[in-house]
C-alpha cells in the first residue's frame, strides 16, 4: 500500500502562533519554517513527526509513502538521507505552489500506482489501527471519528473539533455528504456525530476532480472538495467509523500535547 502524505503547506498557522511554549531551538526553528513535519516532538528534541508518522504508517502495512513538501524542503531531504527508513521506502514530490490539499496530491499524480492508494495530512498522526482498517477496504473511503473519541481520547477541546468536516453516511454506510468548515452558532444545522480527520483510500479518479474542483473562498482547491466531486461523478467512498485517538499539529501550543502522547514511544519508520 502507498500512502501520500500531504506536507506542503504554508504552515501559515504554526508560524503565526506564539512560540514562547517551545521547550527546544529546534523547536522555534521549525515553528519559523511552517513545516510541521519536521517539528521535534521528543523527550530530547530530535526526532522530528516526520519519524512518527513513517513509523505509524508501517505499523499498519503500509509499505510505500510519497512525501508532497514545498519546494524548500532541504531538511527533509537531508533528514530522510541521513535517518533512511528501514521499514518503509519514502520518495519525495514537490508542490511548486501552496494551493491547497487537492493541489498537493495532484503533485503525486505521477508517483502513485494505477489502484488505490492513501492520501493522508502530514500534521496529524493517525491510529494505525484505524489506518489499517483503511488499507483492507476494497474501493475508496474514509475513517470518521466520533466527536465523543475526539474529545475523551484525543484532548481536542470542543472548538477545535467544531472546525472539522462534518460526515454523513446513507443506511449502508457509504458517504452521501461532507460539509468543510460547517457553519455555527444560533440557526446553525446539526452537526453530525461524524467527522472527517482529511485520511482518505482513493483511486486515481480523484485526480481529474482535483483538478476541476472549484477553489475555496481561500483560493485553494481543497481535497474535502476534490472527494464529494468524484462521489458526485461516480466513484463510492465507504465511511469507516473509528474511535481511537488522533494526535493534531496545528500551531506551537500543539507540540507539548503532542510531546506528551508520545513520551516514551521510540518511532520506528
């Protein structure tokens, strides 16, 4: 199984976050950059997310990853030279331009096989387990949390989770609508007990819907976006519900959570 792991983003949020709760240089360096890939996440301030999500992706079975960076990635690629995977083979695509999560995966069009494969961002580290169930379904899909796992197991506090996508599933568990961004407060629709953490099985149809999904009000062509458009067109994406933990690294007050969950764990990529 090949994963591609999205890490081309401007990191415009890490950057903008106050990085006084940063335990390590390396740490604030990293925070400077945006890309959240390479942030230490260590007892001793080392080993980057990177080594984390490598290593949690293997755990899984997956035995390939295509690593979407900016241009300036030279840390990764240095990183990935002088710490080489033993599990896992990585090769790196670059997305020339930061215009959202359908734009980076069209920058792997050319690097993924012809069947399914898993696309995936790279500043969150997923529960192998729920990957794993996503690498044995036939056809595409997604894994979508419980609002109550993300709360209780992965410490999101409510707000956040309110940003996440809604999902909803027909009767025989197959997506029939994703709301990107859902709209809150007084009026404001049911949020579904679902929601989308943006891990998702596809096939290469998910390309041409990449490619014609209208950008965002941001300017970018999101891949929440990208996935309803080739469901429109045709193509079937199970939803899979999961309820173990997701840790997220969004800004600087991210790492030490972070760091905390995985005090202890050795990454093994």
């Amino acid at each position: 199984m090949t994963a591609v792991v999205l890490a081309g983003g401007r990191g415009s949020r890490l950057q903008a976050s106050s990085p006084d709760g940063l335990a390590f240089d390396a740490q604030r360096r990293a925070a400077v950059r945006g890309l959240k890939v390479m942030m230490p996440v260590d007892a001793a301030g080392r080993r980057p997310l990177l080594d984390y999500i490598l290593g949690s992706l293997a755990d899984a079975g997956v035995t390939d990853v295509v690593l979407v960076v900016p241009p300036q990635a030279a840390d990764v690629r240095a990183h990935l030279a002088q710490m080489p995977p033993a599990r896992l083979a990585v090769r790196v695509a670059v997305q020339p331009v930061a215009d959202g999560t359908a734009g980076a995966v069209l920058a792997a069009e050319a690097a993924v096989p012809d069947s399914t494969f898993l696309v995936m961002n790279g500043d969150n580290l997923y529960p192998p387990g729920a990957v794993r169930a996503l690498c044995a379904l036939e056809g595409c899909g997604l894994p979508a949390f419980t609002r109550a796992s993300l709360l209780a197991a992965s410490g999101f506090a409510p707000e956040k989770i309110d940003t996440f996508a809604d999902v909803t599933a027909d009767e025989a568990g197959w997506l029939v609508r994703l709301v990107e961004k859902p709209a809150r407060g007084p009026g404001a629709p049911a949020r579904s007990a679902l929601v989308s953490m943006n891990i998702w099985k596809v096939d290469r149809t998910i390309f041409a819907a990449a490619r014609d999904v209208p950008r965002s009000p941001r300017g970018e062509r999101e891949l929440p976006g990208a996935v309803m458009l080739a469901v429109t067109r045709g193509t079937p994406f199970r939803v899979l519900t999961a309820s173990d933990p997701v840790l997220d690294l969004t800004t600087a007050a991210d790492v030490a959570i972070v760091s905390r969950a995985l005090a202890g764990v050795e990454p093994r990529p």
